[in-house]
C-alpha cells in the first residue's frame, strides 16, 4: 500500500511553545497555502486525518468526506502541552531528553515516543487490511517521523533530528 503522509501547515501559534495534541489556530490566509498543497496531491482512494483542526481544515478542503482517525495525532506532551520549552522545570525536561529517555519515557500525564510509534503502526495495520492501494493522512511530523522509522528504517535514536516541512507530502510504502 502506498502511503502519503501530508503535514498540516505552520500554525498561527508562539514559537518555542509544545503543542502536540492541543488544537492551535493556523493563519487567517491558510486556504491559500492549502490550495498550493492539494494542486500536489496524488490520486487516492481514501482519506484520513489527525481530528485536530490544524490537520482537519485541510482535509476537508480536499474532500468534506474524509475520515479522522486519532491515531494520526501528535504526540501527547501531557502538562508540558501549550508551555515554552525554556519554561519546563529542568528538572523535568533534562532526563526526559538525556540518553534518548524521551523514546520510552512520558512527560508528565504524556505520552513516550514508542506510544506514538505503537499506536500509528496499529492504524497502519488496520488500514492495510482494507481494500486501498493508495491512502492520504493528514497529519503531524511526529507521525511522519514514525513512518520514516517504520518504513524507511530510520533509527529510532534519529528520528526526532529528521527534518519535516510545514505543508510537506511524504510517500511510503507499508
């Protein structure tokens, strides 16, 4: 099955802020950039998103019909979610991102990376087991970051450093 993986475009949110599940705004011109996005669009059969609104204006702009799947969500910072990453207690913060902690280690009534891995591998699964060739997910560099690990084999101790692009399409095969 052929994947494109498509993430929302720049949020019109403060940076240096997490904002992994919460649902921010995007900008007041975002059906424009949008626009830009579905003219690169491939052919598809089906059409899911992450339900956050970053990713769910988008794909109802390509089709008011697709379905949401919370699967396709970013990762869940728990309390650090809408705070400024210099303003988490280093207490915190430093063992979570020492020694790659941050893989199986979840910031306070968060979630680890593994989870993210784990619970967008299971949406794969099941999505494999429909009759698709060729699929859409709107969604957050997380998950494509996962993909880069489940299909690319991207070390999972690299992941997080590989680049993602607002607005980015990424194929793979599952």
């Amino acid at each position: 099955m052929e994947l494109h993986l498509i993430r929302h475009i720049k949020p019109d949110y403060p940076e240096g802020h997490t904002y992994g599940q919460t649902d921010v705004p995007l900008p007041a011109d975002y059906a424009i950039t949008h626009a830009g996005i579905i003219e690169r669009l491939p052919d598809h059969e089906v059409l899911y998103s992450s339900p956050l609104t970053r990713c769910k204006l988008l794909a109802t702009a390509i089709n008011p019909n697709h379905l949401t799947d919370a699967r396709l969500m970013e990762l869940n910072f728990g309390d650090w979610e809408g705070r400024k990453w210099d303003e988490i207690d280093r207490k915190e913060l430093d063992p979570w991102m020492e020694d790659y902690n941050y893989i199986n280690s979840a910031p306070p009534n968060g979630e680890s990376l593994m989870t993210l891995v784990n619970r967008f591998a299971d949406f794969v699964h099941e999505l494999k087991q429909m009759p698709y060739e060729r699929a859409l997910l709107i969604t957050h560099a997380g998950v494509i970051r996962s993909a880069m690990y489940l299909f690319n084999n991207v070390p999972l101790q690299e992941m997080m450093m590989q680049k993602v692009e607002y607005g980015g399409i990424y194929r793979f095969t599952a």
